[in-house]
C-alpha cells in the first residue's frame, strides 16, 4: 500500500473531518473512499455511431441512477443491517 503526504487548507481538512464522522468511518477510509469514487466516475465515453442510445450496450457497472445518498441515508442503512444482523 502507498502512503500519501498532502497538505491542504484547514477549512478543507475540518469539512472532510466532519463527513467522515457522519459517515462513521476514519478520515483515512473517507478520503480513499472519495478519492476512488472521483476516479471511477472520470471514465471516457465513447461515441457509437450508428446507433440509439437504447441499443447501445450496457457498460459493466452501469448506475441504476445518478443520485447521491446523503449521509442520514447511508446511517439509516447501516442501522438496519446492524439490526438484522443481531437478530
């Protein structure tokens, strides 16, 4: 594993505090976690000539949607997979 030296702005580093908090994790964890989310999402796209948008092939891993989960969701799933896993 590769370690990482990074300076950045206070104001930036609280923020990234905070939201990793919310979601429950390390500061670590939260920023590899943004980090690869960022560049999965940097894919190209290439064009298809000749075809609709609805015959083109679904790439691997194609999003059912494109919402973001907000943090109280994202703590209210982890609550009930805790639960029913103590069940």
């Amino acid at each position: 594993m590769a370690r990482l030296t990074l300076r950045l702005p206070s104001t930036l580093h609280d923020q990234l505090v905070a939201l990793a908090k919310a979601e429950g994790v390390s500061l670590n964890q939260y920023i590899v976690y943004s980090l690869a989310r960022q560049a999965a999402s940097a894919s190209v796209v290439e064009e298809m000539p000749g075809l609709l948008a609805a015959e083109r092939p679904a790439p691997y891993g194609t999003k059912v949607c494109d919402c973001e989960l907000s943090p109280q969701l994202i703590r209210r799933v982890k609550e009930l997979i805790a639960k029913n896993d103590g069940s």
